[in-house]
C-alpha cells in the first residue's frame, strides 16, 4: 500500500501471508491473524514480505470531508436500519 493514510478510523487485518507495518516511526511484521486499529489521518505504510490478503475496514464511513465532490446532483440512496450518517453523493453516471 506504500506510505498513505485515510480521514477515516482503520482496521487492517492480515487474512494471509505476512507483511511489514510502518507507523508512528515504529515498523512491526506481522504474520496472518493480525489486527491492526490507525487512528483517523495516522500516516502508514505497508509492505509484503510474502504474498499477502489484507482486509480493510474504514469506519466510520465516510468520514467528514472524505469526497471533495461538489456534485449536487441527487441520486437515490437506501440507509440501513442501523446507519446514523447519511451517504455521500454518488457520483455514478457522471
């Protein structure tokens, strides 16, 4: 994934293989299992030691801010019962 970050709270879980995390000036490896919380913004890098599966998950999402899209074109959208943010606009069809 090479040195990024996102506005949102992540998790990242190695679902296989093994890769090397960066972050905080702190490198860990980590092996398959491994679950891994950044804060929102916290600047990361991660590397494959192996070939790996990760799995990300962007809560919540999207965070404020997160499309700079000035689109106001209305789309229709279904909230899950259990949503308390409504979705950004989608910019399918543009």
């Amino acid at each position: 994934m090479g040195y990024h970050q996102v506005r949102e709270r992540s998790v990242v879980q190695v679902v296989t293989g093994r890769v090397s995390i960066e972050s905080s000036g702190e490198a860990v490896e980590c092996d398959a299992g491994t679950l891994i919380i950044f804060e929102p913004g916290e600047r990361r890098t991660i590397r494959g030691l192996a070939i790996a599966r990760l799995l990300l998950v962007l809560t919540p999402w999207p965070a404020a801010r997160h499309s700079t899209d000035t689109q106001t074109e209305s789309v229709q959208q279904h909230l899950p019962a259990n949503a308390v943010v409504d979705p950004i606009p989608s910019t399918i069809g543009a």
